[in-house]
C-alpha cells in the first residue's frame, strides 16, 4: 500500500523542479559536418546492432535445440551466452531502438535467470526463447526513423499500459486460485498460491495511487485501517492462514478480494497513465521499500517479503523501461546509472532463490537487509532524479 501524504507533497515538489528546468534544447550552429558525422556514427551503430542480433539468435537457436533435447548443461551454458552477448551491444539498442530494448529485454532476462537456477523451467525458457528469436528478427530489420523523443515516450508509455494490463490479468486468475483454496478450507494449498498472487499486485504497486480505496482493500496491513473488523484483503487473509491457522469465517474476506481485483482490472483498462506520476510512483514504493518493506512489514505472518520485493523492482523497471526515450534524450549518464543498479538487484535477487522459490524473509541476515535496505534506496535516488527530467 502507497502512503498517500509522501506522495503527493513529493509530485509537489517534482512540479517545482521541472518547472525550473524548463527545455533548454542546445541546437548548435555547426551544421553540416557535424549532421553528417552523426549519420555515419549512426550507421556503423546500425550495423553493430544487426550483427548482435544475428549473433544472438545464433546462440539462441543453439538453445532452443539444448532445449528440445532437455540438455541441462548445455541450457546453462547457453543462457550465459546469451546475456554476455546481450550485454556487449544493448547501449547501442537502447540509444538507437528504445522499445525493441525493452522487447528483447522482457525475453532475455528471464531466460538469463532461469538459467541459473538448479531446475531451470524448461517449457518458460523456450517460450521466452521462440519470442526472443522473433524480437530479435525485428531488430535486424528495424529502420532508425527520426521519431520525436516524445512519440516514442508515448509508444512506451503505451507499452507499460499493456504490461499492467497483463499483470492484471494474471493477478485475477492467480487470486481466483488461491480464494478458492481459502474457500475449500485447504490451508496447505492456499499457503502455497498465495505468493502467486501477491507477486501480480505487487508489479504494478508503482501505480497503486491511481487504485483509488482498492488499494487499502486490497493491500492493507492490519496497522493501516482504523477499525480492526473492517480489515480486508491479502492481509487479512495471511493472518488467517500462518497466525491463526483457520479460515474460519474468511470465505467472505476472500469473496471480497475476488470481487475487488475484478474491480482493480476494470479501473486500470480506464486508468490514464502519465510519466511523471509513474515515475513518482516507483520512486516512492521503492523508497518504502528501502525503509518500512524492509523491516518485513508487510508479509508479517508468512515471511514472503522477498516476493514482494523483487516484484516492486520488477515493477518500477518495468517503468524505467517506459521513461528511456525521455531519458535517451535528456540524461544518458542517468540511463546507464538506472540500467546498472536494476541488473544488479535483478542478479541480488537472484541468490535468495532456492528451487526456484524465494527463501523466507527471516533467514536473511542483518547484514543482507542492510544491503538490500541501501540498494532499494539507491534505485530510489535515481528514480526521484528522473523526475526532474519530465515535464
Ligand atoms: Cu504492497
């Protein structure tokens, strides 16, 4: 749940600073020799681009074969591969092709992350592989054409619409799942669907203040409402679950939270999506992340907390991801600062899983909250300093 009051004094404050920073485009007068030293720069970055993409659909079909032939070794190997080839080209693809960057990118990291577990899931790799092969078919014939930063911010803008629209989608069928299982009475299999849920919500909690009294409904700790007997939710149901261990009397709490993401899908296939507040959004969730999330406030009773982390991260690069054609034409520096820092957690993250699940939240040590706590802080700096771009 978004705290209100932070919020709105911080787009305050965005409002003043990017008023202050009104556009100072620095067209110089060199003219010609300069344009046309651009265009060739410009062509020999197209060229790199096309040979990257044809390498990495070459490393990528090898997968898909490691894939069908169930080659664990070999699965890992490849998914390495392909992420250092990625990553020997991607500035080229994000200055040049900022919304197939974020195409390849939705394919290639999750293929890079599954790569490295123990039990990689092989049916997820391949579909993730299969579009990552045809992303990359786009990149090889993409046209530099001289877009506006601002037509492609609303293309990307757009994109991240249809990404919360997905995340939506999933978050009410997992939800339908798991109140089912609270209804049927089994403990067991709704402390198991549980997280599958929580992890949609928590994706797109950088817009939760567009949610209206959803979020509280949906979202709340048992701190957050004034009256106890009106607590509704995820929560709610947490509670019932690992502290009360009976969900007795909860088939109405759990025909609430159906009812209510219903709802919340409905609301955002209306909702009016604008940067700055998106922006603000991450920044502030990752900022509470940083302070209150890390305490291990909000999965209380279940100690899930690492699910909702890695989901506000995954949330607010989705966002990031939809701000780089503003931060491509204002803050390159800003750019490479964001995409280091989310790689980084992104790889962190990563070594909390164990078969393929995130460890519970009380076996990380005080020292591993710490850095968590200052990593989440620093994505948070970042994030406020891409607000002071739009406007
Ligand atoms: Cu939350």
């Amino acid at each position: 749940m978004l705290k209100k009051s932070t919020l709105s004094a911080f787009m305050a404050m965005i409002l003043a600073v990017s008023m202050l920073a009104a556009c100072n485009g620095d067209k110089n007068s060199a003219g010609q020799t300069k344009q046309e030293k651009t265009e060739q720069k410009a062509s020999s970055a197209n060229d790199e681009i096309k040979k990257g993409a044809s390498q990495m659909q070459a490393i990528n079909k090898q997968l898909l074969d490691a894939l069908e032939a169930k080659d664990t070794a070999k699965i890992k190997a490849l998914g390495k591969s392909i992420n250092d080839k990625w990553l020997s080209f991607e500035n080229a693809v994000r200055d040049r092709f900022p919304l197939l960057y974020t195409k390849v990118e939705k394919y290639e990291q999750p293929i890079f992350a599954e790569s490295t577990m123990a039990h990689p899931d092989l049916t997820g790799m391949r579909e993730n592989a299969r579009n990552l092969q045809q992303a990359l078919d786009e990149l090889k014939t993409a046209k530099a054409t001289a877009q506006k930063a601002s037509e492609l911010l609303d293309k990307a803008v757009k994109n991240y619409k249809d990404y919360v629209l997905e995340q939506a989608d999933h978050l009410v069928e997992a939800t339908a799942k798991f109140t089912a299982a609270v209804k049927a009475g089994d403990i067991e299999k709704a402390k198991q669907l549980y997280p599958d849920a929580r992890v949609y919500y928590e994706r797109i909690e950088p817009i939760a203040e567009s949610f209206g009294d959803l979020d509280p409904k949906i979202d709340a700790r048992i701190d957050d409402v004034d009256d106890p007997a009106k607590w509704t939710g995820f929560h709610r149901l947490e509670k019932a679950l690992w502290k009360d261990h009976s969900l007795k009397g909860q088939a109405k709490y759990a025909d609430q939270l159906l009812s209510d993401v219903k709802d919340l899908k409905a609301k955002i296939q209306t909702l009016k999506l604008k940067p700055e507040a998106m922006v603000a959004g991450a920044m502030e969730l990752l900022n509470e992340a940083a302070i209150s999330k890390v305490t291990g406030e909000e999965e209380r009773y279940s100690h899930i907390d690492l699910v909702d982390l890695s989901a506000n991260v995954e949330g607010s690069q989705a966002v990031y991801q939809a701000v780089i054609p503003a931060l491509n034409e204002h803050n390159k520096a800003l750019l490479q600062e964001l995409d280091t820092r989310f790689r980084k957690m992104e790889e962190k993250m990563l070594t909390y899983k164990s078969n393929g699940r995130y460890i519970d939240y009380t076996k990380l040590s005080k020292d591993q909250v710490r850095e968590l706590s200052q990593a989440l802080s620093e994505l948070s700096k970042s994030m406020s300093q891409t607000a002071e771009i739009l406007g």
